[in-house]
C-alpha cells in the first residue's frame, strides 16, 4: 500500500522547497515596470544578497539559470584565447569551463577526482609554473551538486598568493550559498555566482554574479561585451530597465524579496548557516550507520568536505540506488535526487547513486522524516545496512536543540 498521499517532499538538489510565504508574495497583479514600488524593492534586495555574499563589492541580477551565469561571468571576463584553469571536483566547474571553451578560452581542467576536495598544493604548482601569467581566472565550484564535496575557497586564495599569481579566483557557489559557510570579501574571491532555486528559496530563473574591483578592471579593459551579459549598465544603471537589460522579473523580485526576509532578517545567517550544518550532520550520522552494516555508502568519506546543503550516495547492488528513488517517490512521497556525472552516460552503474537535498527552507521534521522514510525503503527492498541510524540522527537534532 503506497502511504505517499499528503505534503510530499522535492529532496533533490534544487529547486528547493518553496516556502508557502515566497509562494504567496508572488500572487500579485503585475506592477508598474517604470517608476513606483518596484524600484524600491529592487533596491532593498541589493544589500541583503551582498550580506548573504558577505561582500562589500557589486551584484549584477540576470534573468537565468545557473547555465546562464556561466555565460554571464565569461562574456565579462574572457577573451578568445585567453587560458583558464578549471579545477574539477565533479560536474560543476566543468560545466563552466565547456562554457568557456564555446567562447574560445584555452581550458586547462585539473582533475581532483569524484571523491573528494580540490588540492591548494596542486594548484598553486601549476600557478607557479605558468610563468608567463597566461591564466587569467581559476574557476572552481565551493560546493560540487554531483559528488556534494565542498572545496576549502580560503586555502584556494592562499595558494594562488602563495604562487604570486595574478589570476582571478572564480567561484560558483550556486548550491552553497546560504547552507554553507562562504566569505566573499576575506576569503579573496573575485567572482562569485549564485542562483534563485537553491540555499535561496526562491523560484528558477534569478541568477546573481557578485565582483570586486578586481574583477570589475577586466571588465573594463574588454572590447566589447555582448549586451545582455554586461554587468557594467546592471550595476551603474541610469535607467531602472538598465539594471535589467529590458522587462524586470517582477514576480520573481517579490518572491526573493520574501525570502531574503525570511533568511536575512528573521532567522538572519547566521542561525540559517548553523541550522543547514546540523541538518547535514544529522543526514551523516544516519548514512554512516547505514553504512557501517554495507549500507549506502557517503560519496564524500572526509566529515570537513562534506557540503551541508547535498548529500550524495552510492548503493552496494548497483540497481538500489534507483530502487529506492523509486520507492521512496511512490511509497513515501520523497522524491529524492538522481545520480549526476558519477560515470558515463548509459553505464548501469549509473543506478547506484543518488543524492538528497537538504538546502534551504527544511528543517528537523523534513529531514527526519526523509531518513526515517529511507529506512524503511531499506527494510522494504531487503538491502542491507547497519542499525541505530534514526537513533543517530535524532540525537544529532536533540543535542542542538540544548
Ligand atoms: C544547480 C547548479 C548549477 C546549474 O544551475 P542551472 O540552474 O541548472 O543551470 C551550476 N552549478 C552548481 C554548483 C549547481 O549546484
């Protein structure tokens, strides 16, 4: 008997859950697109992302989605033929770099492999070796969505100083930013992307790119910018349409209005950034104990290079992962993510992973009751895993909650 009626669970790695609240803002006429309250709202949204940033350096709002602001940083950045340095952890920084290479960019990937963070020795070694500076940016993802490792952007910085190299540090941080820690201004990152669907509660289709002086130096000694992707006419607008290269995305606008309320001045950062690391911990602490008994296995087996906004698991028999994707959707009403980049397209083994989405708008009951819904999918389909997972997840929750 399927008991998946009632409010089901989109655990997937973004979009995230909406909040009933997000979802109400935008149950609204369509405002004046010229003058009046929209231009003031836009206004109020600037320093709230910059705070969630934690920068003191500009934020251009396109109308895209994560692929988008890829093209968005590049268009600014990049010249053909310009060298960029892409460090791979799993899908992401890749992704940005296949963007890079359509535009013309020499794109040397250094691979980390799926396991686990990026290495600052390595990279600063191959800083110090491009003699001739002919890397003009290193571009890495904080968190990879895929493999839910998250690199150490601070040791990142150091290493790249440590190498005296004058390269732009590039960072997406798409799935992290407000589940993870990430410091903008001290820890010396020049770009920064962030997208509406993820750690920020708000609907597809609003991307962010955060830059220095630096950065913004590059940008002013290109040739030419295509249009739309220019960050300059979107942050030093004289027309309010200029800071949206056309139509705003009003219904958007009022939705990530709501929420950067909800994460910046109700709960504030801080709390927000605590909740997501006590979450994730209690998702480990159930995985680890599944996976002392040959449960599903912890993609990422180092505790400090875990994100704490995904999670990502591999099953020993390599039809379970789907198996319980499935079960879980149809048994339970969780929907859990799929496997991303972990082997080839087409390989079987494809069916072995799967990921769980804890960013954004959860909180304890969610993710228990994502954890207890997939002990049960264990017990159902007879795949084997240790005991005590609920046990130590619940304690995970009762401990934070003195
Ligand atoms: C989700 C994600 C993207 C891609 O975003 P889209 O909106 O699907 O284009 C890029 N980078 C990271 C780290 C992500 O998590």
């Amino acid at each position: 008997m399927s008991l998946s009626q009632g409010r089901s669970y989109l655990a997937i790695p973004g979009p995230s859950v909406l909040p009933d609240r997000v979802l109400q803002a935008m149950q609204r006429p369509a405002p004046n697109i010229y003058t009046g309250e929209l231009v003031g709202l836009v206004d109020s949204l600037l320093p709230d992302l910059k705070a969630v940033a934690r920068t003191e350096g500009k934020v251009a709002i396109y109308i895209c989605n994560g692929h988008g602001l890829w093209d968005a940083t590049l268009a600014n950045l990049v010249t053909p033929c310009d060298r960029l340095l892409v460090l791979s952890t799993g899908r992401f920084a890749v992704g940005w770099g296949d963007a890079a290479r359509a535009m013309g960019a020499e794109v040397d990937v250094m691979d980390f492999g799926l396991r686990g963070a990026m290495d600052p020795e390595r990279v600063e070694a191959a800083l110090r070796a491009d003699t001739g500076h002919r890397i003009k940016s290193v571009l890495v993802a904080h968190v990879d969505t895929a493999t839910s490792v998250r690199n150490d952007i601070a040791a990142l910085r150091r290493a790249m100083d440590a190498a005296g190299h004058p390269a732009l540090l590039l960072v997406d941080c798409i799935a992290s930013l407000g589940c993870d820690p990430f410091e903008m201004d001290a820890w010396g990152v020049d770009v920064m992307i962030a997208a509406s669907q993820k750690g920020l509660m708000t609907p597809p289709g609003l991307g962010f790119v955060f830059f220095n002086d630096r950065a913004d130096l590059v940008r002013k000694g290109l040739d030419r910018v295509p249009r739309y992707w220019d960050w300059t006419p979107r942050t030093e607008a004289a027309l309010f349409y200029q800071l949206f290269c056309g139509t705003a995305p009003t219904h958007h606008l009022f939705a990530l209005r709501e929420a950067l309320t909800m994460l910046v001045h109700e709960e504030g950062l801080t709390h927000a950034l605590a909740r997501h690391a006590t979450l994730a911990r209690c998702v480990w602490a159930a995985a680890e104990a599944w996976q002392a008994g040959g449960g599903p296995m912890l993609n990422i087996a180092e505790r400090g290079a875990r994100s704490h906004a995904v999670t990502a698991l591999t099953t020993v028999a390599v039809a379970d992962g789907t198996r319980l994707r499935d079960w879980m959707e149809q048994q339970a009403g969780v929907t859990l993510g799929i496997g991303l980049g972990m082997v080839a397209p087409g390989n079987p083994e494809w069916h072995r992973y799967f990921r769980i989405g804890h960013m954004g708008h959860v909180n304890a009951h969610m993710v228990l009751g994502v954890l207890a819904s997939l002990q049960a999918g264990l017990v159902a389909l007879d795949i084997p895993h240790g005991t005590g997972a609920l046990d130590a997840a619940a304690r995970v929750c009762a401990g934070a909650s003195g």
